[in-house]
C-alpha cells in the first residue's frame, strides 16, 4: 500500500527537484526526506529518483508515478476539506500580474484548487497598476503582483533584478538606435527601462508593444529588438545583456496586496500556498522551465 507521507516527499522533490528545498517547505529534516524517498522504492521495487552532485531527476519510473501521487494526494485534501468546518469556501477573486502567469503558476493554481475544492476561483491577469486600479475598485480580493523599490503598498515575497533580454545580444547591440519590446503603459518595467535610458542618454526606439508577455517574447525571439524582465522569469531562447553594454536597471519587488473585505481564510490559504513556492525565490523555473540564458559582457 502507498504511504501518503511519502508519497508527499516524494512530490515535493519533483516539485522543486531538490532534497534541501523539499525538507525546509515540508518542515522537515532532510534525512527524513531521503528515508521517505528511500522505503517508497523499496516498497514499489523501483527507482525513482536519481540524484548527484548536481541534479535531481525523476528516472522512468519516477515519472510514470507522479501523476498519480499527486491525484492520491489531492484526493486527500479533498476529503479533508470537505468536512473541515473552516475551510475556504467562495469566491475568490485573485490577480495575477502578466510577468507571473508563466513558470509556477499554473502549479500553484493545480494545489490550490485541489486543497481548497469549495473555493470558485475568478482570476485576472494585467499590469500591476491596472491591478491596483481593479483593487481600488473594490474589484479584486488580492493581488500577487510588481512594486518599486521604495513603494510600501503590498507585502513583499521577494525581491528582483530586472535585465535585458535578446535572442541575438550582438545584432541589438550593433544598431544606431536600441529596438526595445515593451509593454504598453502603465507597465512599471516600461517605466523603468525608459528611465535607465534617459540617464544612460542611449538612443532607442519602440519596435513593438503589446500587453501580452507571450507576444512580447514571440517578437524577441524572432529578433526584433530587446526585452527587459525579472531575471528568474526570463523566457527561454534569450540572452541576458548585462552593464555595462547597457545601462544598469534597478530591482523590483514582487508583492501580496490584500483588499480589507476580502475573506481571511482564503486570502490566507493562498498567501500561504504562494510563500511555500516563492519564498526561497523562483526555484525551479529558470534551470528547469525557462531554459538557458547566457549572460553576454
């Protein structure tokens, strides 16, 4: 018989595909972690994880388990959730800033529902002004979004480095005047890769502007011009540029903005789901999800 408690390991050292970061977010010691792994193969006769000095993979047989522990373990929420008193139940309704709806999220969206199978999820995707906006409105019960440093609206998960992107540096580098790929304003990574610009006194021009990061990283990888994102969420198939060949940009903040009326056990619930993801950073999606990104100095 499969044993939830290592079944639960195991998962979280798929997640993450670390045993350090696996212990620390199940609140465990990491030879726990590693017995769990361990009486789970000898009890299915397999092996599923290979590990060395430098990764952790999921062997054939790891994979092939997977999907199914993490359905046995979302059928224990569930039956949990339905006969806990205090769960949360409703309407929640969440916003998501544009740079995060790649990487984790859909995974952290996939646990939360199955935790929390009464809550009825309405979620928004923007520029994190115009989440601020819909906030205001009384639109939105929280808000996973981007600050400026400085700025205090917000509680932050982490902090940024914002860098340029292109799938060729050198042809970018090599026109008289920089093709940048923007999102339209009120986006704050515009407003901070123009005001990098300014004081550089670097000649550049607009190529394209578009809402949507999927089709702002299109036009950078068909070679249009250079893209500005947070680091650990850089696309795949783009190449970092760092200072001094342009101008350095300043960090941003990511944040939980939470509305007064918004419901308590569900704000906490998500907030809790989104820490245990992004607490440590965005582990997992630059080396595993978001490819190669060669720094060029």
């Amino acid at each position: 018989m499969l044993d939830l408690v290592q079944l639960r390991s195991f998962v979280m050292v798929a997640q993450t595909r670390s045993f350090t970061l696996s212990a620390e977010r199940l609140g465990l010691g990491q030879s726990t972690v590693s017995q769990h792994l361990q009486r789970l193969e000898r009890g299915l006769g397999r092996r599923l994880i290979d590990r060395d000095t430098h990764a952790v993979r999921l062997t054939a047989d790891g994979e092939a388990l997977l999907p199914h522990a993490r359905q046995l373990l979302a059928l224990e929420r569930q039956a949990s959730a339905q006969f806990d008193t205090f769960a949360p139940r409703g309407p929640f309704r969440l916003g998501i800033s544009e740079d995060l709806v790649s990487g984790q999220l859909p995974g952290l969206l996939e646990d939360f529902i199955a935790d929390y199978p009464s809550v009825d999820l309405q979620l928004s995707v923007a520029l994190s002004k115009t989440l601020a906006e819909m906030q205001d409105r009384g639109e939105l019960d929280l808000v996973m979004a981007k600050r400026r440093i400085g700025e205090r609206r917000g509680d932050a998960i982490l902090r940024e480095p914002l860098v340029w992107l292109a799938g060729d540096p050198e042809a970018m580098l090599a026109k008289p005047a920089l093709p940048l790929i923007v999102f339209p304003p009120p986006s704050l990574t515009r407003l901070l890769l123009m005001e990098a610009l300014e004081r550089s006194g670097m000649p550049w021009r607009i190529v394209c502007s578009c809402q949507s990061l999927s089709g702002l990283t299109a036009a950078a990888r068909a070679g249009m011009g250079v893209l500005v994102q947070p680091r650990s969420l850089a696309p795949a198939g783009l190449r970092e540029i760092a200072p001094p060949l342009l101008p350095a940009l300043e960090d941003v903040e990511f944040v939980l903005v939470t509305a007064r009326s918004a419901d308590h056990a569900t704000v906490s619930a998500f907030s809790r789901k989104v820490r245990e993801r992004f607490g440590k950073g965005f582990a997992g999606i630059a080396p595993a999800e978001a490819g190669r990104k060669d720094e060029i100095f």
